[in-house]
C-alpha cells in the first residue's frame, strides 16, 4: 500500500468521525453541560411541539394578544410555577398574553409548553396622558398597540432589566430540557417603531453618552423575576430611532417644523437577536426593558417639545407590534 493512499484513508476517517451527527439524547453531563429545570441530563434538541410563536401586542380581540385589564396590575408574589418563586418574593408583572398566534399572525395556536408568558409593563389603563399602554385615538398615536409616550414617563419609571420595572416587555420561559433543549437557542424577533426628537443623540446632555440619549431602552436576561436579582444586560434594543421629529428653533418651543401632518411617525422596522440560551442554562427571562430618558417633564435635561400632544409616541417614543419567538 502507497503512503499516499495511507494518508487519504487516515484523512477520511479523521474527517468523517469530526462530522458524526450528536444523538439528540445525548445528556448534558457527557458533554460537560448542565441544563435548568430537570437536572443534569435531557434533550439537546426537542423535535415535539410548537416550535415558534407569535404574540401581537395589540388589544383588539381577534387579532391581537392582549386585553386592558380593569385594574392596573400592582406588585405581587411571584406565581410557584414562575422563575424565582420562594413563596416571599416580589415582583411587578405587567399585563399578560391570553392569546398566541402562529408566525404569521393569522391563526391562534395553544400557547407553548416552553412558554410561561409574555407581559407588557402598563403605566395607566388608558392612553391619555399615558407613559405605557395601548394606543388611542390621538393624532400621534398608534391605535390599539402597545406604545410609550416620553413625554409622559418620568424618571421614578426608569429600569434596569428587573422584576421591579415598571415599562418592559417580558418572556418568560420554562426552561425544563422536555421543553428546550439545553443545545437549543432562541430567536427574537421585534416589530417596532421608534422615533425622537434625534436619531441617536447631539450630545447637549452632560455626563456619559447614554444621558444623553433621547430614549435608551436594553435587552437583559435573568434567571429569576425577583427584582433584588441583578439582571445581565445583552443588547442595546433603541437607539437607532428610525426616524426624528425635528423642530426649528429652540427646542421646547418654536415653530413645529417638519413634525407637522403626514411626516409625524416612524416607519416600522424588525428587530433579531439570537438569545444563546444554551451558553445560559438558568437563563429563563428575557426583558426589554426602557432604561432611562432625558425628554421627561422631570428629567435633569427635561425639554418636552411644544409640539408633541399628551399622546406622543409617535412625535417621541416606541411603538412595539408584535414578538416573534423561535427556538433554535
């Protein structure tokens, strides 16, 4: 036998046994992993069940996601099957998902095993003079979706990705490996629209780049709801502003100038992030949560533009639309 047809039998082997398929029921423990939930062994991968889903933040009954509930939800003990019950513990849950669509939003599906909640932190019931909650009718609002209004949210609401917020969107998972897989990650998928007075920032505030931000909302995980648990933040969710309503002149007052008719408004635009819940295995809420503004009537650099109405999201905010969830 040639030494060269010697060396191409060692490559093929060598390569083969580097491309040999994992089985799906290998445990954590012989791949040096740990999982949350049920312990140290289960699926990498689970193959049954809803693999993605589709939750639209509106509060119309059919094709929406959500309902105004009659009181606003107050601080609570955290639910025995959510993360980070103790029996003592609290946290603010916002208002939850009652109804789950398929990826294209068309069709209602059950809600996934894999899938405690969703909530959406809510400031008032309704949308006037509202800082979180669902559009109304106003001029510079969005109808019926989920939205926040700057010129209304004040400093006392500013998070840090905890139990303890008070404007957020919240997914809430089970992270038992019967459900996901300890291999698996997941998909986030935002619909939104935000816009500000800049499209990032002109740096009149003083301090670090962020106070100087029109708006700065982030994406955090945690292992727990209880809001004495430090959150880990992952990703920055706005800025970019897509779009900005310019005034001439100083700003806070003056002339309206291109945030006038039709141009008031952002376009809307699609949001992904890769949660890598297999690096994280206690990783089971994901939270994007608005983390601080300086266009607030008592901010430190407090300007609330003339010519924003009390519903404002639309001259100064975020609109959210739906979130899309895919396991991965």
């Amino acid at each position: 036998m040639s030494s060269r047809f010697k060396i191409h039998v060692f490559l093929f082997v060598f390569l083969a046994s580097c491309n040999s398929p994992v089985s799906v029921t290998d445990t954590a423990a012989s791949l040096g992993q740990t999982t949350g939930g049920s312990g140290t062994s289960g699926n990498r991968f689970v193959n049954t069940g809803a693999k993605a889903v589709k939750v639209i933040t509106s509060k119309t009954s059919l094709t929406g996601s959500y309902a105004v509930p009659g009181i606003l939800p107050a601080v609570t003990p955290i639910p025995p099957t959510y993360p980070g019950y103790d029996g003592s513990t609290t946290y603010n849950p916002g208002l939850s998902a009652y109804q789950y669509f398929d990826v294209d939003g068309t069709t209602v599906i059950a809600k996934p095993s894999w899938l405690v909640d969703v909530q959406l932190g809510i400031t008032s019931l309704t949308a006037s003079s509202a800082c979180a909650t669902f559009g109304g009718p106003g001029a510079l609002d969005v109808q019926d979706y989920y939205r926040t209004s700057e010129a209304n949210c004040t400093v006392a609401q500013d998070g840090t990705g905890a139990g303890s917020d008070k404007v957020f969107a919240r997914i809430v998972l089970n992270r038992d490996t019967t459900y996901i897989g300890y291999g698996e990650n997941l998909l986030v998928q935002i619909e939104y629209q935000a816009q500000g007075l800049h499209l990032n920032s002109d740096g009149a505030a003083a301090g670090t780049v962020e106070s100087s931000l029109d708006q700065l909302w982030k994406v955090f995980w945690n292992s727990t709801l209880g809001a004495a648990s430090p959150p880990k933040p992952f990703a920055v969710f706005v800025p970019p502003n897509y779009s900005a309503c310019l005034q001439s002149g100083t700003l806070g007052a003056g002339a309206p100038g291109n945030c006038t008719g039709s141009y008031r408004g952002a376009p809307i635009r699609v949001k992904q992030m890769i949660i890598p819940l297999s690096a994280y295995p206690t990783a089971s809420v994901i939270q994007l949560s608005r983390v601080q503004s300086r266009i607030s009537a008592a901010g430190p650099y407090n300007y609330v533009p003339s010519f924003c109405s009390a519903d404002t999201p639309l001259c100064l905010g975020i609109v959210i639309r739906s979130i899309t969830l895919m396991r991965m």
